[in-house]
C-alpha cells in the first residue's frame, strides 16, 4: 500500500516537473532557435543548434528532478531521444554523452549506469533517426507517437542497464522497482508533448507562409500587366485598390519622386492624387533609398494633410527601377486603433519589388516598341529619296512622250505617297497593303519599262484580313532593289497570298536569286519588318528568304490572323 | 562636234537625255547601253568624246566599270544619277562632273560648254580604282555575263582581243591585260598570258628553260623563261 502511494506521488511530482520543462521549451519555441528544429537538417549549423537544445535540455531534466534512494529521478531522456530523433545518431550520440558525464558529475550509486543509458538513449533516437530516413519516412520523424514509443524503450532500456551495472545489485533492483513505471510514463508523454510543442509550431508557420504566398499571388496575379501600360495616376489607382483589398490594411498610396499618384482606403478624401509629396517620411524613404516604418508609437506618425486624419501608422517602401534607382514609393497605412500586422509588412516589401518590376518591363517594352517605330520611320525617311528622285525622272521623260500615261503615273505616285505617310503604327488591311504595293510596282514598270513583269495571286476573300501597315511594301522594294534591278535581262515579280489554320502567308518572289544574306545591308528593311511581327506576334512569326542562285529569291511573310466566322 | 555615248539601265532616263542632247545641235549621240558591260564594249567600239554614265546598274557599276578603263581609253565621264550621297561625295573628291536626275536643261548646257572648251582633266583614280576585281566581265555567244575569278583558270589575248578562259565557261573582254594584271590576283606567266594560280595542276619545264602550265581541267598555258621565275618564286619553288 505504501509503495502505491509512493508510486503515485512520484508520478505527480516527475509530471509537475515535467510541466515546467515544458513551458521552458514553449517559451523557446518562440524564438529563432527553435527554427532548426523544425525540420529534419543536414547542414553543421542545424545540427549544432540541435545539439545545444537539447544538451540543455538533458542537464535540464537532471536539475529538474529529485533524489531518491541515492539517485535522481528524472526527465533527463526527453531531451537525449530527441536529440537523437531530430538530428541523428552523432547529434544523439553528443547529446546522450553530454546529458550523461552531466549526471557522472553528480555522482551516487548509478552515476555510471546513468551516464551510459542516457548515451544509449541519445543513440536509441539517432538509430530510428536513420532507419526512418533511409525509409524514405522523414516525416514520421516528428510523429509524437514515434516519439513516445522510442522513449519508452530507452527507459526501459535504462532501467536494464541500471540492474546490469548499478552495485550493489539490490539496491539498484529496489530502485528500479521503485522509479521504473513513473519515468517510464512521463518521460514518454513529455518527450510525445514535446512533439506536439515542435509540431504546432510549425503548423503556424506554415499557415502564415501560407496565408502570405496566397495573398502574393492573388495580388500578383490582379495586377499583372497594370503599371506596365505606365506609371501614371489611372494605373497607379488601379493598383492601389488592388493591393488595398488584397491585403486588407487601411490604406494604400503610389507616389512617384514628387507628388501622390493614387490613393485608396482610409482618408482618401484629403489625400488627393495629383498633389506634391508632403509627408516628411516619404520624402526621406526617397532621399535616402531604404524603408520607413513609422508605427506611430516609437516613431511618431501624424498625417501631413489634417491633423483630423485617422491614420496611425505608415510604412513607405522605396520602388527601384534601373540601377537600383528610387522612381517613386508604395505606402501602406493602417487607421489609428488598428496595429500593422507583420504579415503585410514583409508583404510590403515585396508587393515593392513587384511594382518595380512592372514598371521596369513597361519601360523596356516601351522603348522597344519605339525602337521598332522609329526605326520603321527611318526606314520611310531614307528609301523614298531614292524611289522619288528615280520616279521623277521617269516621269520627266513619260511627259515628253505620252502626257496621258504621265497623268497616270502621277496619280500613282501621289497613291503611293498616301499610303507610305500614313501612321505606321496603325494596322491595314492586306487589300490596303496590296494597293500601296500596285502604286509602287506600276511607277517602277514605267522604270524599268521591258525589263519588269509583274504578278499577282492574291484571292480576293484574303483582302480584308489586318496587319500591321508597311508591312509589304519593303520587302517588294527589296526585291526591285537587290533583285530585278541587278538583272542584265528581264525579271518577274510575283506575289501570292494564302491563308491556312488561321496563318497568313504572303509570298514576295523575284526572279534574280541574287539574295545574299548580308545582316543589317541590304536586309534593313526586311528586318524591321521581321522584328515588328515577332515583336507583335512572337517568335514563331516574321520572314523567311530562300534562295535559288540566279533562279528566284523568295520571301515569305508569316503572321496569324482571326479565322473570320463562317457564314450561316 | 562632240560625241557621246549613254550608258543607263532605264530607257527613260535614256530616252530624256537622249532628247535633251537632240536639242544640242554640235552633240551626236552615237549609241546608249544598258548595263555597264556593253558600255566597256562601246566606248572602246566607239571611242566617244564623252560618256554619260549612270552609276546604279545591274551588277557593275557605272564606278565599277570605269576603274576598269585603261587611263589612256578613257573618255571624260559624266556621272549622271538619281540620288546618291556617297557617290556625289566621291566625284567632287575626283574633280568629275556630275548631272542630276531628273537632268535640268541649263545645267547639261554648263556642262557642254564645260567640255567643248576642251579642259581635259587628267586621268584619275576613281573610287573602287585600287580594289580587287571580284569578277570580270564577259561577252559570250549571244550573252553577256560575269565570271567569277575563282572561276578564271587563265585569261590570253589573240587577234579577237582579251579571251577569259574558266573551268566551264569562256568569254572575251573588254578589261586589258595590264588592267586585269593590276586589279585581280591572275599572276603574268607569258606576255600574252595571265594565269590563275589557285587552278594550276601541274607545270612541265622544257628542255628550253621555258614550261607549260597544266590546268585543272587539263588546259595548256605556256610560260615564258622571263616569267618562269617569278612564278617560281610565288609558288615557293627553289
């Protein structure tokens, strides 16, 4: 009867010590420590934070408990099999030594059965550790019930090695009768509680990084394209409202380097897009290029506009565009009574970084379409002197021959002309682009006169179809150029369209097979229109020559077009 | 009376200039060309006082054919061309005239004058004049062409004029010996002969210090002991 009670009241107490070991490691849980322990590691810094915790732990549980019988009841194997546990047989092993020559120190008749169990139990974790391993089973690792079951063997295990090497042997056996069950029980729950502890943290992380990729994304995905049509007020309220709503925070601001762009949520009734920055941390999130968290406790936030306003707190991030420079700030606000959570400003800063990216793609894609446009305009600008002054002779000599054909021939130039000045960046019909092409080719039949045949094999249900203007012209005055021109006989040009699986294919062919594939020469025209289609319409578009030597060259233009709907 | 010849590829252009100069009593027009092949023939056919050369034509150009002139052949050269920065550059460098299309009628009379007074100017380099010949112009059976140099195997001159001989082809041209000596890599092997060291095959020595070259396609070109040296030397062979 004595002995039950006995019993009972040594359970209580090793589950009262038990209970602060463990509000010991919640209170770890909390800090950065405890990261490494969350999953199963391999690297040194890992592993050597395993170790510490859990030697700690182990000298610890030895602390912790209370001598009975000449020796210590405790909870010294919690931290031994799950060091073992966590970080593998050499963290077990360290922890199990250190926890055990810890008690050696102590001393008392089990000092060395002790020193050595708790070392076989660090090993116990450390072998399970690489079985599960090896097992492909790592996540059973951090199984609370794993956990219970390996150290209720360990402390079996320590009570074997107690009998076996504690002198004298009946002292170690009434000790063991005595301690065996309510180690056994405790040490196992706690080492099973310690588990959960590792686990529900965990499980918080996760849901937090969950809950953070979630929004990112949701964000990322309503606002792509937004700012890359440019960083100006319309886009930059649209993209306020996004993140605005996404993240749920009182308010959200867009400036550039001198004045408010957008503003949405709280207070946007005096916070007016248009006017010049005024709030004093804004300014200095732009001079100096680094985020200003202003919490409105340790670093005091007033709104510049009102002293009225109910915002509270601000955070201003810088947005970076090319070599790292400020082109303006995002700002998230929260009201007054309302704290910042954390989540939204880590989520500030890459919602930042996000933002700067568009507007940097905007800006290349921008100064790309200018290029191409420019560069189309260049092209206009340098050929036609060439084309005019030819055609102009020509005509000087028609006028003397034949008026008649010479009025003529001035109505296709004026045709072409038309054609050729008007806005390249619009879209024309293939029916447009095969006129301005008939103007061209019929001055240069006057040219040329016997020396140019021309064809065309055009349907007529492909005349409507759209692309991009200027698009024909070039590589038909190409083959004029650097083809029939350069023929010491005649020449034909042919041009042919089809569509098929809703691609356009134009067929520009001369009859010189003169093409010489010579970059940036004698292409210049022909690439540009190659780079304004893949531009426009990807990679798998443009030109492709092939050649003939002194039988054809011919140039095919490839771009998709919408299948019109069939007629019912 | 001066007399001219019009090389242009466009028969209006040739057609205006030939009206222009019809208006122009002491000008005789004895022929036009339309590509500057026929041109080389003409003007050595014709010995005009005058040509009026295009400069964009089919694969040679009007600079291109009158570096290909022997200085003492040339007759004085009127550029004549539409629109071309460059080229309008390089005749004010050379100190030649030039006339602009559509071709203003008072500025063909300065021009006229110009030549009646009888200035000559000196034969001069024209641009292009130093380069090497990519191809040499021919006149076949009923065809004109051009032949590639790595195509030559020798070039000859016989009582017809220059014989260009290649691997497939022959042709006669217009283009001299000394010319062609001076524009291409053809190597002098004999006085009548030019030969082309890339499609020598082998060379016989004769017993009298002269040899035969034998060509790729079997050809036989003679050298002469003045030349057999040289060649030698430029084929390294002691």
């Amino acid at each position: 009867m004595l002995e039950e009670i006995n019993h009972l009241a040594l359970i209580g107490s090793l589950m009262q010590q038990m209970c602060v070991y463990l509000v010991i490691a919640y209170l770890l849980s909390k800090t950065p420590l405890f990261a490494p322990l969350m999953q199963v590691t391999v690297r040194l810094p890992g592993k050597l934070v395993c170790y510490l915790v859990f030697s700690g732990f182990c000298v610890m549980g030895t602390y912790l408990g209370f001598q009975i019988e000449g020796a210590i009841a405790n909870t010294r194997a919690i931290g031994a099999v799950l060091g073992g546990l966590l970080g593998g047989p050499i963290v077990g092993l360290a922890v199990g030594l250190t926890g055990g020559l810890h008690r050696y120190s102590l001393g008392g008749f089990t000092d060395a059965a002790c020193a050595v169990s708790t070392t076989v139990e660090g090993l116990i974790g450390g072998g399970l550790h690489l079985y599960l391993l090896h097992r492909h089973r790592a996540d059973r690792l951090l199984s609370p019930m794993i956990a219970l079951g390996t150290t209720l063997c360990a402390e079996l295990m320590q009570m074997l090695i107690i009998l076996l090497m504690a002198r004298p042997f009946d002292q170690a056996a009434r000790l063991v009768a005595h301690i065996a069950l309510p180690m056994m029980l405790t040490n196992a729950v706690g080492a099973a509680l310690f588990m959960r502890l590792i686990l529900d943290r965990r499980e918080t992380l996760e849901k937090y990084s969950i809950a953070f990729s979630a929004k990112a994304l949701r964000i990322a995905e309503r606002s792509v394209g937004v700012l890359m049509q440019g960083f100006d007020e319309r886009n930059c309220s649209r993209m306020a409202k996004v993140i605005q709503e996404e993240t749920g925070v009182g308010a959200v601001a867009i400036t550039d380097c001198e004045k408010l762009l957008g503003f949405v949520g709280v207070g946007a009734e005096h916070h007016l897009p248009g006017t010049p920055i005024a709030s004093a941390h804004t300014r200095h999130a732009i001079d100096h290029n680094e985020v200003v968290y202003a919490d409105g406790a340790t670093v005091p936030y007033c709104c510049s506009v009102t002293k009225d306003c109910k915002l509270g707190s601000c955070l201003v991030i810088p947005l970076r565009g090319e070599e790292n420079r400020v082109f303006g700030t995002i700002k998230l606000y929260e009201p007054k009574r309302k704290l910042f959570s954390s989540l939204n400003r880590t989520l500030g800063e890459g919602i930042a970084r996000l933002l700067s990216n568009q507007v940097l793609a905007g800006r290349i894609e921008e100064q790309k379409r200018l290029l191409a446009q420019s560069e189309i305009k260049l092209l206009q600008a340098q050929i036609n002197p060439h084309f005019l002054f030819n055609a102009l002779n020509t005509l000087a000599a028609v006028i003397r021959r034949d008026p008649e054909a010479a009025r003529q021939l001035v109505q296709y130039l004026s045709t072409f002309f038309r054609k050729s000045l008007k806005r390249i960046g619009n879209e024309a019909t293939l029916g447009d682009e095969i006129e301005h092409v008939d103007a061209y080719l019929h001055i240069e039949l006057a040219r040329f006169a016997d020396r140019l045949d021309v064809q065309f094999a055009v349907p007529n249900d492909l005349l409507p179809l759209r692309l991009p203007a200027f698009s024909l012209q070039p590589i038909v005055e190409n083959a004029i150029k650097y083809g029939i021109s350069q023929m010491l006989d005649a020449g034909t040009i042919r041009i042919s369209a089809q569509r098929q699986a809703g691609v356009l294919t134009i067929v520009v062919e001369d009859s010189a097979g003169l093409y010489q594939p010579t970059p940036g020469g004698d292409g210049l025209g022909m690439n540009l229109v190659d780079r304004r289609i893949k531009i426009r319409y990807g990679a798998a578009y443009g030109i492709a020559v092939s050649c003939e030597p002194d039988c054809w060259t011919r140039v095919a233009i490839r771009l998709p077009v919408e299948e019109e709907l069939a007629p019912c | 009376m001066l007399t001219a010849l019009i090389i242009d590829d466009e028969a209006p252009s040739r057609e205006e200039l030939k009206a222009l100069l019809a208006a122009t009593p002491d000008v005789e027009v004895l022929g036009e060309c339309a590509n500057a092949i026929e041109g080389l023939s003409a003007i050595h056919r014709l010995r005009p006082d005058v040509v009026f050369l295009d400069i964009q034509m089919p694969r040679l150009s009007g600079l291109e054919m009158v570096s290909m002139i022997d200085a003492s052949a040339l007759p004085q050269i009127v550029f004549v061309t539409a629109y071309d920065e460059h080229a309008l550059q390089a005749f004010e460098e050379h100190a030649a005239d030039y006339l602009l299309k559509p071709i203003d009628p008072q500025r063909l009379a300065r021009t006229l004058d110009w030549l009646r007074s009888g200035v000559r100017h000196s034969p001069r380099a024209f641009p292009g004049s130093t380069e090497k010949l990519r191809q040499i112009p021919c006149f076949g059976r009923n065809r004109i062409f051009l032949l590639a140099l790595d195509e030559v195997e020798f070039v000859h001159t016989d009582i017809a004029g220059v014989q260009v001989v290649g691997d497939k082809r022959q042709g006669t041209t217009e283009l001299s010996l000394k010319i062609l000596q001076e524009r291409t890599s053809l190597i002098r092997c004999h006085r009548q002969f030019l030969v082309n060291l890339d499609q020598i095959a082998e060379i016989e020595l004769l017993d009298n210090g002269a040899a035969e070259i034998i060509t790729r396609s079997g050809r036989r070109v003679p050298v002469s002991r003045r030349h057999l040296r040289e060649m030698k030397d430029r084929l390294l062979i002691a």
